[in-house]
C-alpha cells in the first residue's frame, strides 16, 4: 500500500471536518495509507511577508523540521491555503540561509533545516492514483464546478499543475464547467469585518457558476468553503473535492453530514449504483 504523509492544517479539524473524513475515505479505497504528522501545529494560514518575524516563520518551517523527522520525503496538503504556506516556506528554507540560522535556533532539539521535504497538494496524488487503479467512474450528466480561488493558483511558480482539479473530475466522469469567476477571490477575511464585500464577491462567483450550467462547486480551501456557503444565496451545492470523487467510488463515509450547503439531491444524484 502506497503511503501519503499527510498534514491537516487547522481547518480540517474545526469546521472542515467533511473534507478530512472524505480525504481518509477516498484514498483507503484508492489503497493509500494516511499518515497524519504528529505533533503538527498551525502554519500560520497566511504566508508571512516580514522576513525578521521569527515566529510567523518558524511556524509553518517547524512542520516540515517534524516531517523531516519521522523520514518523509513528500508532504501532503489538503488545504489550499496551507498548502501555499508551507510550499512557499520550502522555498525560504532552502534559498534563504542566513535567514534560516536564526530560524533554526528555534528547534534546538532537532538537526537545522535547509530544506528537503517537498509540498505536494493532495489532488496531484488524486490524480495520480486514479489513473492508474481500475475502479474509474461512468459518464454522468452532472456539472459541475471546481474552484480554485487564490492559493491554489498564486504566485504562479507555487501554483498546482493547470486544470488539475478539472482532470480529477473528468477522470471520474464528471462533465466539467468552465467560468470566469474559477480563481477569484472569495473575500477571504473580510468575512469578519467587511462581509459586505464578501457577500459580493461570493455573490459574483456562485451566480457566474449557476449562469454558466453547473450543478455543484467543488473545492480545497475551508475558509473558501466557509465563505461560500455563509452567503449562498443561490442555494448551490458545496462540496469538497474528494467528496466528489468519492460519491463516484461508491465510498460510504464521506462526511456529508458536515456540509454547510445544501447538497441534496445532487448527492443522491451522484453517487455511484452497482
């Protein structure tokens, strides 16, 4: 069984409970084994700009200190925005050595770090494992919608493959909708103090995609995934990508109870029949 060092990040565990229990479901039946990094801790959600802020650093470098640690090559992100958080403090760890000095003395009981865990999001290995095994999905007549909103696809050089979550679904039978509104931003942490511009981007987004034939949204960022459904006003369904995936893979616990949108009946609709 092949294995996928796995780090959850704080949203999988406090309001995006649906996609962490669909993330173990969907990969136990593509036969890859998910192992948590112990010990985790926050990254820090946004990546830190201030180059002397030791803290904010340290953060999101302390998870990869602790993969490195328990012999992983690879680490698997399931959160957009954690996943361009440590992807990015990968690159700082390796390019920027003096920086990383002092940084290091944070972690006094571990080896200094200069780099050598690569930051993958779970969708490349999605991908990679349902290309290969022999449970694929029929062609279904639902549409639907990835959403890659900002830090799946900025900065460019830290962005996942292009289309990537429109291959998973398309290898799986979907039939795929393109719109405008794929990667723009949802409003983000405006939801605290602005939601009225929050309510308007999310507002744009969920209309373009209704206009344009799609049934569901499909998405990896939870605060995307909070915002969207919190001003859903045109009652489109929200699902999270493995959710998805697995409605086709005939794959029983995907953690649907947790959804905030409504996503009946296209669940139903969905999901696989012997």
């Amino acid at each position: 069984m092949e294995e996928m060092f796995f780090y959850p990040g704080c949203g999988l565990k406090s309001g995006a409970e649906g996609y962490y229990t669909s993330i173990r479901s969907v990969f136990a039946k593509l036969d890859v084994n998910v192992r948590e990094l112990p010990d985790w801790n926050c990254c820090g959600a946004v990546y830190p700009l201030s180059t002397d802020n030791l803290i904010q650093r340290g953060a999101p470098i302390r998870n990869l200190v602790k993969a490195r640690s328990q012999g992983a090559e690879v680490l698997y992100v399931a959160c957009s925005m954690c996943y361009n958080v440590l992807k990015r403090a990968e690159q700082f760890a390796q390019t920027r050595q003096e920086e990383m000095k002092r940084v290091n003395e944070l972690f006094e009981e571990y080896d200094d770090y200069s780099g050598g865990v690569e930051i993958r999001h779970i969708s490349e290995l999605l991908l990679e494992r349902l290309q290969v095994v022999d449970i694929l999905g029929t062609p279904q007549e639902k549409k639907v919608a990835p959403y890659y909103g900002c830090t799946l696809v900025r900065p460019a050089e830290f962005a996942v493959p292009p289309r990537i979550l429109e291959d998973i679904l398309k290898t799986v039978g979907y039939t795929t909708i393109t719109f405008r509104n794929t990667d723009r931003c949802c409003g983000a942490y405006h939801s605290i103090n602005r939601p009225d511009i929050t309510r308007t981007r999310v507002t744009e987004i969920l209309t373009d995609a209704v206009n344009e034939g799609t049934e569901a949204l499909i998405l990896s960022c939870p605060l995307c995934e909070y915002n969207l459904a919190a001003f859903n006003m045109v009652d489109l369904p929200i699902l999270w990508l493995t959710q998805a995936v697995g409605l086709v893979l005939g794959v029983s616990d995907l953690g649907l109870e947790y959804n905030r949108s409504v996503i009946e009946p296209f669940t139903r609709e969905a999901s696989h029949h012997e």
